[in-house]
C-alpha cells in the first residue's frame, strides 16, 4: 500500500489547502484594500496591522473598519474582489520552501492536488501565475456563490486520482477542514506554517519537513 513505484510505504496522494498552505495571500490582500480605498474613497491608509487577521476572512470584515459608511463597505468590497482576481495577482507569493517541498513529494511518486475556496478560474490562475501548476495534478475549487464544503472539494479530488482517502494525506492550517477530511479517511497534518494556522492532526513545522511527516506516518503500515 502507498508504494506507487516508489521503494518506501508513503501516501498515494496529498491534497493540499491551496489557499492556506501553498499560496501567501498577504501581501495581495493588503495591495487590495489599500488600493480600493485609495482610487475609490481617496484617501492612503497603512492595512498591515490587519493583514494576519483579516487577510483570510471575507473582505467586508476589515472594511467595516475602515469605510465611513455601509454603501462605501459594499463598493470597496466589490472593488477589493475585482482587484484580487486580476491586479493583484502579480502579489501573490508561494510559501518559502513550498517549490522544494513540493518536488520531493513528486519524487516520491506522490501524486499531488489542492482545494480552495475561491472560484475555479480565480484559483486556476493563482496556480498558473505561481508556477504551482508544475506540481499539483488537480485542483478542486468551488463554483461561484457555491459555499465551502472542503469534504466535497477532496473528493474530487481523490475521483480524479483515482485515490482512496485512506492512502491520502491531507495538509491545511484549518482545524474543522482537517477534520471533515479526516472523518472521511485521510491522514490530516497541520500545515504551522500556514497564518493563523489551528492543529489537527500531525504538525509540521515547515515545508522541508513535509516528506519526512508523511513517511513517518505510513511506515509500518504494510503495503
């Protein structure tokens, strides 16, 4: 089991939290709403105290602080959305070590995917445009006005890797998402690098010790 041409027992696949773990949304979040309020309210303001906590929330979270009125809120939201998915695309950032992390994993004969909560063309080129799409062989993303149901997005997942969840690891900062993907068999592990990050599961400190996380927890599984 979890051989997959390799020599050592390790998952056949491990789905990744996109959103959490792979991409470092902070410095795009923060051009976002500095940006908005810049060209649409006029006025230069400094986001960087809100970046950790607000950056994974819904932007209107952060703007009802710093919009004068509810009818600002909503067109700074609206821009913040539109600005995201297209100019702010160049800030995007990979977490340090994911490239390498990642290749060890391929080397491995791992196959590779990722979930997010964005629309699928949102994700689609936050992939493309961070060179992800060199590792990940699906991405399971939401529909537009679709909810987040993570379960769901694993499963496509494992569908088109043809995958069991019991020889996959799944690898998030988001405690409850872990935990809907390990009640369905999956082996969670807590991504600590991953802002704001809640463990379930097995914790791994930074990408470089991924390979090594995984390995451990299969060995003596069987094949």
């Amino acid at each position: 089991m979890g051989l997959a041409g390799g020599f050592r027992p390790h998952p056949r696949a491990i789905i990744f939290d996109l959103d959490r773990c792979l991409i470092d949304s902070r410095n795009a979040w923060r051009y976002c709403i500095e940006e908005a309020i810049a060209a649409a309210a006029g006025r230069r303001i400094d986001a960087a105290s809100l970046v950790d906590e607000y950056h994974i929330r819904p932007w209107r979270d952060a703007l009802g602080i710093l919009a004068d009125s509810p009818e600002e809120e909503r067109r700074l939201a609206g821009l913040c959305e539109t600005m995201f998915e297209r100019s702010a695309m160049k800030k995007l950032l990979v977490h340090d070590g994911i490239g390498m992390a990642l290749d060890a994993l391929r080397g491995e004969r791992i196959e590779l995917g990722a979930i997010s909560r964005l629309p699928h063309n949102v994700a689609l080129k936050q992939v493309q445009s961070t060179g992800l799409d060199r590792f990940i062989a699906v991405l399971s993303a939401t529909r537009q006005g679709e909810r987040w149901h993570p379960a769901e997005r694993f499963e496509a997942c494992l569908s088109f890797l043809e995958a069991k969840a019991f020889d996959t690891a799944a690898v998030s900062g988001d405690r409850a998402d872990l935990a809907e993907m390990a009640r369905l068999g999956a082996v969670p592990f807590t991504a600590r690098w991953a802002p704001g990050h809640d463990e379930n599961g097995e914790a791994i400190a930074s990408p470089s010790g991924m390979l090594v996380a995984v390995l451990r927890a299969w060995a003596g599984r069987g094949r």
